[in-house]
C-alpha cells in the first residue's frame, strides 16, 4: 500500500508539474492582445504585419486571424519588435497602446499611429528564430526536340535592429537534342547594416560557374554602401555602390586566370504591393578599372505569385553579360525559369 500510494503522489506530482509548463507555455503564446474597433479582445500571438494586414494566431482558432489595421483600436505586446513605418522609420521594443491617444502604439520612446505602421517584425531572444528562408523547384520536358530544363533556388535571409544578411542560391541546367547542355550555378550574399533610416554600408560575395561562358568559377568579393531612395517594409528602391575584386578561372585550361579590380553600381527594386504577387529585380554594372574597355551586367527579375498557405509560383529571369569574353564562348548567359516553392 505505501509503494502503491507512493506511486500515486508521484504521478500526481508529475501532472502537476506538467500543468504548470503547460500552463506556462500557454501564457506565453498567449501574451499579445489586440483590441478591435467593435470592442472585441483577442488574446494569443502576433505572428507578423505585411500588406496592412496584421496575422494573429490564437490556441482556440484553428486559422489565424488576419485583421486590416482600420478594425483595430489597439495592440500590446511585451515581446520585442522591429516596427517599421511607411515613411521609412524603424524602431525596436515592446509594443504598448498609447492612453491619450487612439489608433496608437508605443514603441520605445517613439509613438506610431496604427495606420502608419507598416510592418512589426518580433525578434526573439534566440539567434536562429531570426532567419526566413525559401526553397523552389522547376522542371519542364518539351517532347517536339526533347528540351529538359532543371532549376532550383534558395534564399535565406536574417534580420535584426540594424542588420540584414541575405545568402541566394540557384542551379540551372538544360538539356537539348541536336545542341550542347548548359549548366549554371550561382550564389550570392549580400549583408548590410543600417546607418540610420535610409543609409547602409554592405559587403558582397558571388559565385558563379556558367557553361555558356566558359567560367568554371569566378569569385566576385565587395564592399560599399548605398541609400534607400523609398522604404517601407512592402517596398523599397535601393542604389548602392562601391568597389570589388574578380577573379575568374575558365574551363578551358588555355585560357589564363583574370584578376581584375572593379567599381561596382547596383540597383533593386522590391515591392509587395501588387496582393497576389511580390516583385524583386536586382542590376549590377561592374567597370573594370585594371582591365581597359571592359565591364559586366548581371540582372536578376522575379516575379512570385502568392499561393494559399506559405506555397508560391515563381517565374524567374536571369542575365550575365560580359562585353570582352574569352574567344569562343557567349558575352550574354541568360535564361528563365517556372517553379514552385515554399516560404518557411
């Protein structure tokens, strides 16, 4: 009998304990409170605010709440937030409503009507839960000349107060009767940090192996800065600028290894504004300045349309263009690309 009753105090105490976590988890996911204009209280997490739509995940929905800032009086928080306004603005801390007055939110030591906030980013503690990322996938067979063509892509992105880091990576390959297979690949970073609102300071570093060029690899490595011309969090207009080292190995051995000093000027273009669709186009101009007459332009466009839940439909155009290419091989390498990828 007193092993018996021993054994159940135990499991007693190992529900209770489990209550209590259980209990502590639910009061942390359930922390954030949004009042609407119509007086009602929702209590759970704010996952995120895009598009003026602010996304609300409750434990008694299955859905999350999607909620347009005019159906909002008020939101509170005492997680810590990257809030950005449509002027450009950017401001961190806890999220509380402002008492003196409506539609307002307290942010730090700064004060941000509700209908200019136009994203509210929550940073946590922990290094990893920064990071976004994507992944898709393409593929397209023609039967009239047996045309194959493979893509894949990735980006990963992380973000905090006063720095984005953005790595992109991609992988092309098409196959043709009667003509030669062309392979590609290529990565990118692009990591900056905020100088107040508008301005940045950047490093840069892309690889790229293209077939149609005969490079086997040419490592391009940068630094520069650059201004936000338009900034909000559904759209911005950047042009940067700066200096970089190339070096280029071909795939055929004749052919001497390039070193060469470049400038750099590049522009991108980013906008969420179009509802179904998110557009970026990036162009870089690169002059060499140890190489006479000589410059290159790589150009990114793409074009996704948003599917239900985190899934997308991506149409993708790619241009690397170098005016004095080694004898025999193109001075443009381009193509585009359909895939289907998630965000997560």
């Amino acid at each position: 009998m007193t092993r018996s009753t021993s054994s159940v105090q135990m499991i007693r105490a190992a529900v209770v304990c489990l209550g209590v976590f259980a209990g502590g988890g639910a009061a942390y996911a359930a922390q954030d409170v949004v009042i609407m204009t119509n007086g009602d209280k929702l209590v759970g997490e704010i996952k995120k605010v895009e598009k003026d739509v602010l996304t609300f995940e409750t434990d008694y929905s299955d859905v999350d709440f999607k909620i347009k800032w005019e159906k909002i009086a008020s939101i509170e928080s005492a997680r810590y937030f990257v809030v950005e306004t449509f002027d450009g603005k950017r401001v961190s801390g806890s999220l509380k409503p402002d008492p003196e007055k409506k539609a307002t939110v307290q942010v730090a030591d700064a004060s941000v009507q509700l209908p200019q906030l136009s994203a509210a980013q929550p940073i946590e503690r922990t290094f990893w839960s920064r990071f976004e990322s994507g992944l898709d996938f393409g593929y397209s067979l023609t039967r009239t000349n047996s045309a194959k063509q493979l893509s894949l892509g990735t980006n990963l992105a992380y973000r905090d107060e006063n720095h984005v880091d953005q790595l992109f990576a991609n992988v092309f390959s098409s196959t043709q009767e009667n003509a030669p297979d062309t392979q590609r690949w290529d990565v990118a970073n692009d990591f900056r940090r905020f100088l107040g609102n508008r301005w940045y300071v950047n490093t840069t570093q892309d690889f790229l192996n293209s077939e149609e060029q005969g490079l086997d690899l040419r490592t391009t490595i940068g630094g520069g800065g650059g201004r936000y011309l338009l900034r909000s969090s559904s759209q911005h207009l950047a042009l940067g600028g700066g200096l970089a080292w190339t070096k280029e190995n071909y795939t055929d051995a004749t052919v001497p290894t390039k070193d060469s000093a470049d400038a750099y000027l590049a522009t991108e273009f980013m906008t969420e504004k179009l509802k179904i669709t998110d557009l970026i186009t990036r162009l870089t101009y690169y002059p060499s300045l140890t190489i006479s007459d000589r410059y290159r332009l790589s150009y990114r466009f793409d074009l996704d349309f948003n599917l239900p839940g985190d899934w997308y439909l991506r149409i993708g155009l790619f241009d690397n263009y170098d005016n004095t290419p080694p004898s025999g091989f193109s001075k443009n390498d381009y193509g585009w690309s359909n895939a289907f990828g998630f965000k997560f």
